[in-house]
C-alpha cells in the first residue's frame, strides 16, 4: 500500500496566521491518465471528515479561498492563511491513484 | 440536501457479527459509489471497500476482506455493511461516505462500535 507521510503531527498556530501541512507518498500519484488523485479533508473534534481540496489544487464547493493545496508526484502541501477558530482539528491527506486509497496519520491544527 | 444518517452505537461480543446502516436521502445510492471509512479510538482514518450499489459489486481493502461485507439495498436507498468475527480491535468510529461530485465528497456522521465481553 500507498504510505502517506504527514507532518507535521501538530501545528499550533495563531487566529489569523498561516499554516502549512506537508503531506510525503511513497510513491509517485500520478496516475496513468495523467491526473493526480491526492484530497485533503477537515475534521473538526466530534464530526466527520469533510472535503476541503480534490486533486490536488481544487478547492470543494463551499470552502473558503483560504485553503489552497499545491503539490506534485510526491509531495503535496495544503496551506491556510489567516486561520480562523472553524479552521481547527485534525486534517488528512488521502490518495486515491493507486489502490486501496490510503490517508495520511494526520495534523492537529491547534492554538497557539 | 443530501444526508446520510447513520444510527448510533453497537455493542458487540467477541465472536459475533453487527451491521451497520447508512441511509442516503435526497439522492439516489444507484447513481454513485459508497465507501466505508474507520476510526479507532485517538487514530487516523483507513479505508475499508466500496460498494456500487448499481451492480452489487463490491472491492475491499486487503485486510477487511474477510472482515468487512458491503450491501446495498436500493428500495431503501440504504447501504450496509456487516462486521465478523468482532474482536477487540474492531472498535472503532465507522463512517460511510459516497462520491457525489468528487471522491468522498459527503459523509455519515459516523456509527460507534465496541467490541466487549
């Protein structure tokens, strides 16, 4: 399988700042129609995960042009600017090129 | 609005087998892929199959496949998924998510598991 490496584990931030989430696959997700199927997803404490970036870059419906996801072949990053409260909790990586899909361990975005 | 509801917490003994449901409204199960998600306590997320309710056909992840079975029952636009031979480590938060647009675009709001003698 697929390993997704994330780090790092925790990033505590400050209201307002930037955050930047690395996430690392052992092997390239590229697939072999050219697209590259690596989401990121949001769950805050108590609910379920939720969509926020699809391949790589494209921001889900209804998720605020703070997240951005950038990346290629290996290495992917999901950055947020100035971070609001709704922003914190845990947040996954997860690749869907080569199967099974597999999600990164994941990032706690917390207050500084 | 589409909404998957899932119910509550399942109690389950060692040895013995729960199902659980995922009920999809305001969209049709027929038109999409259903996929099935887990949670153990304080951990990550991991994959377990996903059924195409169209067609009963079913994939699983390597280590669910004599663990995890996928249904679909399109009359009630509602999918399951049965857990066997239950053991400790089965516990567990399970969620059902479907592709609406794109993969895993919309999510139950998770079913609790405990696996306890």
């Amino acid at each position: 399988d697929v390993v997704m490496t994330q780090t790092p584990v925790s990033l505590p931030v400050s209201l307002g700042g930037q955050a930047s989430i690395s996430c690392r696959s052992s092997q390239s997700l590229v697939h072999s129609n050219g697209n590259t199927y690596l989401h990121w997803y949001l769950q805050k404490p108590g609910q379920s995960p939720q969509l926020l970036i699809y391949r790589v870059s494209n921001r889900f419906s209804g998720v605020p042009d703070r997240f951005s996801g950038s990346g290629s072949g290996t290495d992917f990053t999901l950055k947020i600017s100035r971070v609001e409260p709704e922003d914190l909790g845990d947040y996954y990586c997860l690749q869907s090129t080569h199967f099974p899909p597999t999600f990164g361990a994941g990032t706690k975005l917390e207050l500084k | 609005e589409v909404q998957l509801q899932q119910y509550g917490a399942e109690l389950g003994k060692p040895g013995t087998s729960v199902k659980l449901s995922c009920k999809v409204s305001g969209y049709n199960i027929r038109s999409t892929y259903m996929h099935w998600v887990n949670q153990r306590p304080g951990k990550g997320l991991e994959w377990i199959g996903r059924i195409d309710p169209a067609n009963g056909n079913t994939i699983y992840a390597e280590k669910f496949k004599s663990k995890a079975t996928l249904t679909a029952d399109t009359s009630s636009n509602t999918a399951y998924m049965q857990l066997s031979q239950l053991k400790s480590d089965d516990t567990a938060i399970y969620f059902c998510a479907m592709d609406l647009m794109v993969l895993m675009d919309a999510w139950g709001q998770g079913a609790s598991v405990t696996v306890s003698s």
